[in-house]
C-alpha cells in the first residue's frame, strides 16, 4: 500500500485507509458474532436495558466502521438495524420474535456484504431491500407482509407512539420508514392538528406521531414516522388543513436549522447537517480563553520527572490492553514439529546414556536427566497453545438449532455443559461436521412435534443437551435428546431387510450399532434435513480417523444418547510397544484392556481358519499380527505366545504377539502426506533409536475380526 | 509533542484515528473504553480527550462527566466523536461539560482540522 | 514443470540442469530442483502387503519417507544392499519420496539444443514419463519427468482415486 500522505501539513493530504481494513473486517466479524449470540440469548418478555444496549452498540460500531471505510451498502444495512435497536433499547417498543429473526437475517447479509468487501467486491452483492423493508415496518411498529405462519402474541402499543393495532391488514408500503418533523401552522386554533394525529389513529399502517413543543406561536409541531410519501401526507392532510400550512422536514435536517443561534457552529457537511461544532464557553473551544496555554508553562517542568514514573505504568496498561495475540496456526504447528523434534532427539540421547558408568559420567546423566524434564514440560506447554475451549465448537449450535426447529416446527431448547473443556485444534475442525449431523439427527428424527409430546406428557419443549469432559486421556463429548429414542423393532427389521444378519438375542448395545451401517434410516420420510442415512456411518467413520469411538445409549419414548470419546490431541498418543519378530508394532494404550500368556491349547480353530481365544467366561477372535502383516521369521525359536486384549468399536479381539516391549507417548506422525492410507494402520512413529514404527488401528483389526 | 488520549472501543476506528493524528504531528495514547481512559488520562500527560460516545462500560458523555469532576482535567479540551448531532447529544455533551462535538464519519483532514481549533 | 499430463510434456526450453544416475545399463536424468538429497541406504521398516519395489518408511529428521527400489521396479539384474547403495531423496510437487538407484553420476547442465524427443525409445520406464534424450559427449541421458513417473498408480504411492 502505498502511503501518500504528507506530514505535518493535515490540510489536504491523502490517507489511505485501506490498511485499516483487515482489522475492520475482523472487528465487525466479531460483533456480528457478539450481536448474533445476544439475539438468540434475549429473552422476549423479559429483555433488560443491558441486553439491548449491548445489541445495539454491536450495530451502532459497525456501521460506524462501514462509513467510515466506505463500505455504504453495509452502512446502510446496519443503520437500519440501528434505528430498529434503538427503538428497542428506549422501550419505544416490544420485542417481538420477528425482530430478532429479521436482525439475525440482516446480521448474515451483513455479514455476506462485508465478506464480499474482504474479497476484493466481485460479483453480487446480496439484495437487501426486502430486509430493509421488513426492518422498517417493525421499527413503524407493524407486523410485515412476509411475517411467519405462527402468530406472536402481540405487544400493546407502546407509550408516546400510538401505533395502530398491528393485528390490521398490513399495507402496502410506500418505502422506508422515514421521521420527519411535520409543522402545521399558523392554525386559527391549534386543535385543529389534533385531527392530523387522530388520521395516525384511525389509518392502519399510516405511521406514529406524536407531540413535540413548538417554538412558534399558533403552531404545532409533530414528529412523524412514516413510509407514505410527502405527497401522500399532505393529500391526507389536505382534509383537515390546507397544503399551505403544512412544512414536512426531514428530522435530521430539521434538527440542524434549530440550534444555530445557542452553539459555535463551524461548518455543515455536503449533506446539509451539521459535520462538528463547539460549544460556547466550553473549556478549550476556540474563541474562549485558552487557559491551557497558561498552563503549559508550570507542565513543562513536571512533564520531565514525569516520564519515569510514567514508564512502567505504561508498560503495565500496554500489557493489559492486550491479554491474547493473534497467532498464525502454521506457525504454532511449525513450533509443535520442532518440539516433536526435541523430545525424538532428546529420547535417542537418553536411550544412548544408558549404558554409561553413573559414576564416570554422573554430571552428564544428571544433565541428560534435566533435558528430559525440560522437554516434557516445554512439550506440554506448546501443546496446550493449540487447545481451544469446547466452546468454540458449540457456538454455532444455537443458531442452528433455531433455525432447523424453526423449520420443522418443533420447540427445541439447547442446553450446553462442559464448554471451558479444552481440546486440540485440529480435533475442532474435525469434530464440527460429524457433531452437527448429530445434533440435527436429535433435532429431525429424536424430537416429536410439541403436540405428540404434550400427548405422550412430556413437555412441548423438548431439549438437546451438548456435553464435553476430560476422562482419563480423552475428551467424551456426549449428545443426548429426551426425545422418541431409537426403536429396537424398527432398526432390527431395516437391518434385515437390507439382509444384514440379526437375532433377537443381540443386545441393546449391539442393535444400535446397526444404525452406523452404510444407507441405513429408518426415518420414516426423508427430510432433507437429515434422512438420507447417508450421516451415521459417514459420522462414525470420521471419529474413528480421529482415533475415536462412539456409543448409542438409548431408551425407547425417552431419549437418545450419543458419545463421542476422542483422545485429547491427535499428535501425540499413549502407545504400548509390542514386538513380533524383529519388527515394532505401536498399540494405541487406550485401546488395550489387558494381557496375557496363552498355549497352544487356549486357542481353538475354528470354520475358514479363524482362531478364537477363551478369556474368563468369553470367546474373542484371535489376530495373529505375525499372519496380517506378514513378518518374516528368521529365528524359528521365537514365536507368539502373548495375547493383548484391545477394545475398539464396541467390541474386543486377541491380539497374538511375540512380546510386551513397553509404554511410552509417542508423537503420532501422518504416514498418508507421503504415502498412502495402509490397512491397519492409523498412523506412525519415530522411535528413540531413529527408526519408524507403525502405529496399528485397533478399529481396523476389530472390524476385520467381524468379517 | 501534544499528546492526544484517542478513545474508542472499535480497534478499526482507533487504529484510523491514531494513525491520522501521529501523522499531523501529535502522540496519541489509545483507550479501549472510557474506563480506560480515565485510568490513562491520570498516568499519562495528555493535552486534549478524543472519545467516541458509544462505547461499553463507560461512554463518552458519562467520561467527560467524570473527568470534569476531577479538578486535573476540569478544563481539558473533550471532543465527542458521535454518529448524529441531534439535540438530545448535544444538550448532554454540553451539561456533561464537553468542548464539542464532531460527526461520524469523518474524513480525517476534518478531524485534524477540527483538532488543530483546539489544540496546536 | 507441468505434471499430470497423459502425453510427456515438450522438450524442456532453456538451459536446466540435470542430475544423473545409473539403473542397469541405462543412464537417466532428472530435474536437479526436484532433488532433495541423496543418502545411503538404511533399512526402512517394512510396510506389510506393499508391493515389493516399495522397502518402506523411514525417519528423514522427522519426516516419514517412502523408500522406493527403482531397480526393483523395473527390473534390473541386481539390487543389492550395502554401504554403496544410494538414495535419492526427491522432493515432488505432493510428496517426499527416496528411491534407489545403481548409482549416482554427476550432475549435468543440457541447452535445448542437446536434446531431442525420443518418442518410441525402448525402455523399461513409460515413455509418457520420458521428456526426451540428453547427449553429452558420448553419453546418452534418457531425461525423464520424474514428477510424473512417481505419481503413477503403479508406482503404488498413489490410491487410486487421488
């Protein structure tokens, strides 16, 4: 960018303000976020001078920074949400759900305008004269044409603005809203005008006035709302008074004329109003006494001993301005690399010491000793930059969850707990899409319509409940609805008909399995909500790339409970080495249950060569890890002879190894950016002799066990 | 150097304004809210207030009250940065003790020329 | 260098340089600024049911690398490995990957003006991977898009619907 401006000199130099965009779009971005949350935390009936001071200071801020910047379609926008805000905020009238529905859709447009401005403004800009108009005809205190098939409970006219009973036909609209101030004078007798404000009264639509004090005698003055034309006024008028005798001023301009004796007004904007003034006898407006300049003498020489005590108060403030910076995600992932890098170098050198006299090199041990502790500590700090509040996650849900309700006409309260959890960035974005689709599934399919419920006895409103928690070195993440639940009959005759084999036997666990089958929903009509029955396999496949598991639980009229157990980042795993031959096998810890010896007699064969294992009173599929990845023997006196149990995906297989090489964390590395996605293997590691090991996917093994 | 307290809850604003006014030649203090202000006004030499009037916590008028009541600031120069100039601010600005006004939005030239009336 | 074509791109224009190797009898070169580095041979840790011209992964300071015997791959008479054996570490447009070769010669700088196409040379690898043939006093250079070769669906780095 280019700086074209000069010093000093102020008077007409050029500023170039685009370097300020950037952080007017995040800005704004944020308090369309901050404005977005209030909206759908205001309570209608009961909504506080706090709440909707605060929704229109978001408002008001953007649409200040648009005008500033240039960006006039959002000016305008957001002006309009301004005048209907402030209305609100005087109490000048009700809140009313079409409202928060037209300002959340105005605050989406805004936010698609500005996006378009971030973008370069190609293409087109959204249309928003229909919000406009909305906005005005609410602001007039009128219901719009387009308003929503449930009628809101409507509100009593609000004090000073004699809106007409809205429940009227709604009109046709002339334009937007506009305030005017109408003097009607010099009149015989002032009455005569209260017939003017009786047409506001009698005329549905027509638009609020009210009383201002006139300053001129035989005269009264109205401040007007309205969306008719000047023309139309005055035709109206014309029954009660005649043309000549009614002056209709725009408010502003009006405004501007009044007070030019009391203040030292020093210029008017293009626009006719006022651009800034100073008041008379105010300290330091021009033309008064300067007393400051007097006062700079006696500063001069305070302002030099000033400065040092000054000095660290200011570093102090400095810090307390900015409590967080904005950091670049590839540069906190470069930094999580190099530490990874670090604890790989610093294992190496402790595994390479371990053979050295303590006595001879005890300086040298002590010190490899404090490199250890150094590097965990430093690991975990920079782990936990990238971890982010659940929060976060759940942000979006309210918004949608009104929406989609909205939509399918059902009541639906959100309840969210555990949003201080905290949990790695990149599980964030990877978590949002499969949670949303389980969210919209409770919404769509687990909720029943207000009647069905109130029948059933349950309350109209039914509720979603979204929870995050640490268990042990996982985040569960639950959803649960007190809604229809599954139905055990409906999901056991889909899964036959789609030739899947089932038995009354199976228990509850494992027929709500089912339902993560590819096509499968037993969802009566699709919605295109959510009933294609493309979601559930597609939700339970991304968790478990994510080295997750889910689980149903659910009651049949009461409620249905998903969770989601994810481990607490993806790069860095609890792992337990296990030897087969001469190769290294990693095994995620949390999926190992236990293990054990066996003989050759504990395991039986079975049809097609499948080898089961009995433990305590269970059968569990058997998997050599010799046989599936085909190692090479080279020591024929070595074999498998040590199971290790893992659980994933709802049930447990026999791993058959040679021997238990340890526990230890492990930096989980991509084997895919430069390979390819290997069966039975989610990922790999780095060894602390330099070699790569694999990290094997207990959900993969399970699944083929099924097979 | 004249020292200016630019205050303004909007990031965007307050960068725009800085940098306008370090560019004519004075030192600018930013606050984020007239809480801020007020704090910084007391620790930092300051020549003249800048303060935009919707801001939280503590707006422009309610800032100049306050630092009117303070006997330092009681003829410092106060300027309000407001989207309209209707009389019911005015009327405010004026009891609340301010030295004027000056509209939203503003080119900058304006806002240093109106600056330049009060302080040199 | 344009990837993913069917056809091999056109000569190459200006001056490049080349680095030579050795697979069989053949000597072939690539684009210099695809190459990372050439190593020596470590063993990589095996990755079950790869095809066998792929050994495996290996640690390359942090990075997991696939490890890729051209001479496997296409054929060759012997593929030993000792302290000899060389890997080319190539940096690709989508990948890091090693491969190994006999060995490694020189690198060469080629004018447009040594180069010819070779459209029906006979030669273990793809023609569609071959940009054209290189002379250099009485060595023949069989130049080849190195990029392309390793992102074919035979050469088993790629799945199939990448």
């Amino acid at each position: 960018m280019a700086e074209t401006y000069q010093e000093g000199s102020g008077a007409g130099a050029d500023f170039d303000l685009s370097q300020f965009y950037q952080i007017f779009f995040e800005e704004a971005g944020e308090n369309l976020d901050q404005m977005e949350q209030m909206l759908l935390d205001l309570d209608l009936s009961s909504a506080n001078d706090e709440e909707l001071n605060g929704i229109f200071r978001c408002a008001h801020s953007i649409k200040g920074g648009s005008a500033t910047f240039g960006f006039s379609d959002v000016a305008e926008l957001t002006h309009q949400m301004e005048s209907l805000l402030d209305r609100l905020r005087r109490h000048e009238l009700q809140p009313v759900p079409q409202m928060v529905d037209v300002l959340l859709e105005s605050a989406d447009a805004s936010r698609s305008l500005l996006a378009r401005h971030q973008a370069g403004g190609q293409g087109e800009a959204v249309s928003t004269t229909s919000l406009v108009r909305r906005i005005s005809e609410l602001a007039a205190g009128l219901v719009p044409s387009d308003a929503p098939a449930v009628a809101p409970p409507l509100p009593a006219p609000a004090p000073q603005v004699a809106a007409p009973a809205p429940k009227a036909v709604t009109p046709a609209v002339a334009g937007q809203a506009r305030t005017l101030e109408i003097q009607i004078g010099p009149l015989e007798r002032p009455q005569q005008a209260d017939a003017i404000k009786e047409l506001f009264r009698d005329i549905p639509g027509l638009g609020a006035i009210r009383d201002m004090e006139s300053t001129q005698p035989n005269t009264r003055l109205f401040a007007v709302e309205t969306t008719s034309t000047n023309d139309d006024l005055l035709d109206l008028f014309a029954f009660h008074v005649s043309k000549e005798q009614v002056l209709i001023r725009d408010a502003a301009a009006a405004a501007a004329t009044d007070d030019a004796d009391d203040d030292v007004v020093v210029a008017a904007d293009g626009a006719g109003g006022e651009a800034y003034g100073f008041f008379s006898d105010a300290p330091g407006a021009p033309g008064t006494d300067a007393p400051r300049a007097a006062a700079q003498a006696p500063a001069q020489a305070p302002k030099a001993a000033a400065p040092k005590a000054a000095e660290p108060k200011v570093a102090m403030q400095a810090q307390m301005e900015s409590t967080t910076i904005r950091v670049d995600v590839k540069k906190v992932d470069q930094l999580i690399n190099l530490v990874g890098e670090l604890v790989i170098t610093q294992a190496m050198l402790a595994q390479n010491s371990r053979g050295l006299d303590a006595g001879a090199y005890q300086q040298l041990l002590a010190g490899l000793a404090d490199l250890d502790r150094n590097t965990r500590d430093l690991q975990e700090s920079v782990m936990s930059i990238r971890m982010i509040p659940m929060s976060i996650v759940f942000s979006r849900f309210p918004r949608m969850l009104r929406d989609l309700a909205n939509k399918l006409g059902k009541k639906v309260e959100l309840v969210t707990l555990g949003e201080a959890t905290e949990l790695d960035k990149g599980l964030v974005e990877k978590i949002t899409d499969p949670l949303t689709h389980l969210v919209r599934n409770s919404c769509d399919h687990g909720i029943e319509m207000p009647a069905d419920r109130l029948a059933k006895g349950k309350s109209e409103h039914g509720t979603i409940t979204l929870s995050a928690s640490h268990q042990g070195g996982s985040i569960v993440i639950e959803v649960r609805d007190d809604g229809r639940g599954l139905s055990r009959e409906k999901i056991l005759s889909k899964a036959q008909e789609r030739g899947i084999e089932v038995s009354e036997q199976m228990s509850d666990a494992e027929v709500w399995q089912l339902i993560f089958a590819p096509g499968f929903s037993t969802a009566d009509e699709v919605t295109d909500v959510s009933g294609r029955g493309v979601g559930m396999d597609v939700v339970k496949r991304n968790i478990a790339a994510l080295n997750g598991s889910v689980e149903i639980d659910s009651a049949e009229g009461y409620g249905m409970k998903v969770s989601v157990r994810l481990p607490l980042t993806l790069a860095i795993m609890d792992g337990m080495s296990v030897g087969v031959s001469d190769e290294v096998y990693i095994l995620p810890l949390s999926s190992v249950v236990e293990s054990f010896q066996v003989n050759a007699d504990d395991v039986s064969t079975v049809a097609q060569g499948s080898q089961l294992v009995k433990v305590r009173d269970e059968y569990m599929p058997v998997i050599a890890l010799e046989k599936i990845f085909q190692v090479p023997r080279f020591d024929p006196n070595k074999s498998s002879n040590i199971m290790v149990v893992v659980e994933a995906d709802g049930s447990r297989v026999a791993l058959l190894v040679d021997e238990l090489l340890g526990q230890h964390q492990v930096v989980v590395k991509n084997l895919e950016s430069n390979y390819r996605k290997v069966p039975n293997v989610s990922g790999a590691t780095i060894l602390g002799d330099g070699t790569v090991a694999l990290i094997l996917d207990t959900g993969g093994l399970v699944r083929r066990a099924r097979h | 150097m004249q020292s200016i307290l630019a205050v303004d809850d909007s990031p965007s604003m307050r960068k725009m304004v800085s940098f306008t006014l370090t560019g004519a030649g004075y030192h600018v203090v930013e606050a984020v809210d007239g809480q801020d202000a007020l704090e910084k006004a007391e620790s930092h030499d300051i020549d003249l207030v800048l303060a935009d009037q919707n801001m939280p916590r503590l707006d422009g008028i309610g800032l100049t009250r306050k630092l009117r009541e303070n006997p330092k600031f009681k003829t410092i120069p106060i300027l309000i940065l407001t989207t309209e100039s209707s009389d019911q601010m005015k009327q405010a600005g004026r009891t609340a003790g301010a030295t004027g006004w000056l509209v939203k939005p503003f080119d900058p030239n304006r806002l240093i020329e109106v600056i330049q009336k009060v302080i040199r | 260098m344009s990837v993913m074509g069917k056809t091999a791109e056109a000569v190459p224009t200006g001056t490049r340089e080349y680095l030579t190797f050795r697979l069989d009898q053949e000597e072939y070169g690539i684009d210099i600024l695809k190459v990372q580095e050439i190593r020596g041979y470590e063993p990589p840790t095996r990755i079950a049911n790869a095809p066998n011209f792929i050994k495996g992964v290996v640690n390359l300071r942090g990075t997991i690398v696939p490890i890729v015997d051209m001479r496997l791959k296409f054929n060759c008479a012997q593929a030993d490995y000792n302290s000899f054996t060389v890997v080319i570490i190539l940096n690709l447009r989508n990948r890091v990957v090693g491969i190994v070769v006999d060995s490694v010669s020189d690198v060469m700088e080629l004018t447009p003006e040594s180069i010819r196409s070779a459209p029906d040379i006979e030669s273990a690898i793809d023609n569609s991977c071959i940009l054209g043939l290189g002379s250099v006093g009485e060595r023949m250079l069989i130049l080849l898009d190195i990029e392309k070769l390793m992102s074919g669906v035979d050469m088993g780095l790629v799945t199939a619907n990448e």
